[in-house]
C-alpha cells in the first residue's frame, strides 16, 4: 500500500474495503449487541480495536481501517449524536449564529482520545504489514449532517443553507478544517501509516460550489497536516464528484484520489497518470457475487493494475453484501481466476 502511495505500479495490487468493519460481519453484529449502542463501540478502545482488526483476521486486508465514525469530530466540538436503529445519524440541527461558539465548552483532543488510543493500540496488534488507516470526513460532508441534523439524498438543506449564509458556510467549513486537520495529526502521531478524508457528498455540488466547499477546505487539511508531517500519503474520496475528479488531486495536494464506481475506467486511467488511484469496484457488485463480480473485478485490473492502484470498492460495503463473496473478490485480486 505505501509502496503504491509512492507512486509504484504493484502486483497484485493492495486490497482493502471501506466500511470494511462493519454490519455483514457476524462477529461485529456480536460486538456490537454486547458494546450497546455504535457510540459506545467508537469510544471504546477495547470494543474499537477489535472490530477493526476482525476484517483483518478474516480476509487478510493489506489495509486496515480505524473503526470510528466521522461524526465524532463534530460530537467532539459540542453537538450532540445519536445514531438510532435503521435510521443512521441524528443531530440537532445547527443554525448560522450558534457557528461562532463551536467547541467553546468542550476539549476536543480529551474527548476524541479513546479513538487516540485505539490507534496507538492497533498499530501494536496489527501484522508489522498491514498499513493502518486514519481518517477524517472532510468539511463539507460533516457539514451537511450538523446543518440538516440527518443524512439527505441531496443535502438540500446544507446547499441551501450555504447560498443563503455564504459567510456562516465558509467560517463552518473553515473551522472543521482546523480542527479535522488537529484530528488527522493526533492519529498519524498515534501510529496511522496513512489517511484517508472521506468527502461522500462532493457529489451535488455545482462547480462553484464544489471548489469553495470541498476543494478549499480539504486543501487546508492537507496544508496542515504536511506543515508537520511533510510528504504524508493522504486519500482523498470526493465521492461523485464526476468530471471534477480532474484537477482535484493537484487543487488539494492529496496523494491519491479515490474513485466511485460511476467514474469510467477511461477517466480512472487518465486521473492514474498523474499518481495513484483508489477504487472502485461498485459494491452490488459484490452483493450479487458470480460473474458481476469476477467481471466488475477484471475490468478493474486490466485497466489499472499496471499502474499504481489500491483496489477497493467504489463506496462501502452493504450489510447484506455475504462474506463468501469479500473471500471470492480477494482471492480473485490476488491473481486466483
Ligand atoms: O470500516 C470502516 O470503514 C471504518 C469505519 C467507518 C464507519 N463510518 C463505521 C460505521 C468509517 C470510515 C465511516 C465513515 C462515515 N460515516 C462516512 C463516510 C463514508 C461513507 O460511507 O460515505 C459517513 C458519511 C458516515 C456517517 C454515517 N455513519 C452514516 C450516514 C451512518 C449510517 C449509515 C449506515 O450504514 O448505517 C453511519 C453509521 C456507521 N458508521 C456504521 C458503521 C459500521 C453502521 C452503524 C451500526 O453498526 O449500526
């Protein structure tokens, strides 16, 4: 995976799933009945590190992934969270003036550090080679959860929120750049070997839009973290950003770009000639296993795989994806046909 984050070309290439922890697993359904609620599990070190290390055990990922969630960031500055049963994550929505007194009356580095010490923790329990990832959402994507309180199809409510109150947007974004940037550090201090920020939803943004709410504050969490450590691999994962995946690895400064399944190879092979990519099997593919799977798979291969590629899914895994299929898809990247 480093090597591949350097800019080699490997074969078989680096294999890793996101959402790789998580509710297709039997053992992280038993986890997390025993820990309570998803919070509980994500502020646990004990419960934490050992879902994360689950899928490895089982399929032996080149990658590991910190199980957290990237709502912890603005639980840390004071919102509150819920996730409830089938319905996904809960807030109270945030309004323009309350904006200016985010993390007033918390410690954030105090809260976040049981996810601190899970790393730490991982990096000591995990294979000397597998390569331990951190993560961060970026702005605007945590941005939309705290202005609509929920998930939205379309974050409506967050787009418009930002016309009406572009100065409030820009000061919300800026300041979870800050703060996700002091995040991103502690972890890589903590032993993450790489990081990934997680921009699920660039991907209903206008061109304007998309450069001043996604581009922009992730190329500030990428100038923070390398003023302290220089040369750090870092992920970037503007899911649906379409024809703006062009340009967005030298706009940001991320070292590699990963790409949903609606990216066309054609598109993935030019983005791969200016360094690494990362994707971007679509994961009903995986669902439906046989040849959906083993083609969705070759394709990948035949049109990355002499270039530096991380094979993963095009977004994450679904629970009702079986585990016979995740064994079938590493067994088939690692050369087996
Ligand atoms: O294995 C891993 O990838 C690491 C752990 C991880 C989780 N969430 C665990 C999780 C990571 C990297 C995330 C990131 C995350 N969280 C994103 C960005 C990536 C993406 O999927 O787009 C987003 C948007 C969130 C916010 C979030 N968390 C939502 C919308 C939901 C509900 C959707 C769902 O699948 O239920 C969650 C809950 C969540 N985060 C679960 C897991 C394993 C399921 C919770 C459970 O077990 O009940």
């Amino acid at each position: 995976m480093l090597k591949v984050l350097g800019g080699e070309a490997v074969s078989p290439p680096p294999v890793w799933m996101m959402r790789q922890a998580g509710r297709y697993l039997p053992e992280y359904r038993e986890k997390r009945r025993q820990a309570g609620s998803f919070l509980d599990l994500c502020y646990n070190p004990d419960f934490a590190v050992e879902v994360t290390l689950q899928p490895i055990r089982r399929f032996g990922f080149d990658a590991s992934i910190l199980f957290s969630d990237i709502l912890v960031v603005p639980h840390a500055l004071g919102r509150d969270l819920h996730f409830a049963e089938g319905h996904g994550p809960q807030m109270t929505p945030i309004s323009a003036e309350e904006i200016g007194t985010l993390g007033q009356h918390t410690d954030f580095h105090k809260h976040l550090a049981p996810v601190y010490e899970t790393v730490t923790r991982l990096r000591h329990e995990l294979p000397d080679e597998t390569t331990l990832i951190g993560f961060c959402g970026a702005p605007w994507t945590v941005a939309t959860y705290m202005i609509a309180g929920h998930g939205t199809p379309d974050q409506a409510p967050s787009r418009l929120f930002g016309f009406r109150n572009s100065a409030a947007m820009e000061q919300l974004l800026s300041k979870l750049a800050e703060v996700s940037a002091e995040y991103l550090i502690r972890q890589i201090e903590a032993g993450a070997d790489v990081v990934q920020i997680f921009d699920s939803w660039a991907g209903v943004l206008d061109e304007a839009c998309f450069e001043a709410w996604c581009v922009k504050p992730v190329a500030e969490i990428v100038r923070r973290v390398r003023a302290a450590h220089p040369g750090f691999p870092i992920i970037g994962f503007p899911r649906g950003a379409g024809a703006l995946y062009a340009g967005y690895r030298e706009k940001t400064g991320v070292t590699a770009v990963g790409l949903d399944w609606s990216v066309p190879l054609s598109q993935a092979q030019s983005l791969q000639k200016d360094g690494p990519v990362q994707g971007n099997l679509d994961p009903l593919r995986l669902v439906a296993g046989g040849r959906a799977l083993d083609e969705g798979i070759d394709a990948i291969l035949s049109a990355l795989g002499t270039g530096p590629l991380v094979f993963n899914l095009g977004h994450g895994i679904t629970p009702e994806t079986p585990v016979s299929h995740v064994e079938r898809m590493v067994r088939r990247v690692r050369g087996a046909r």
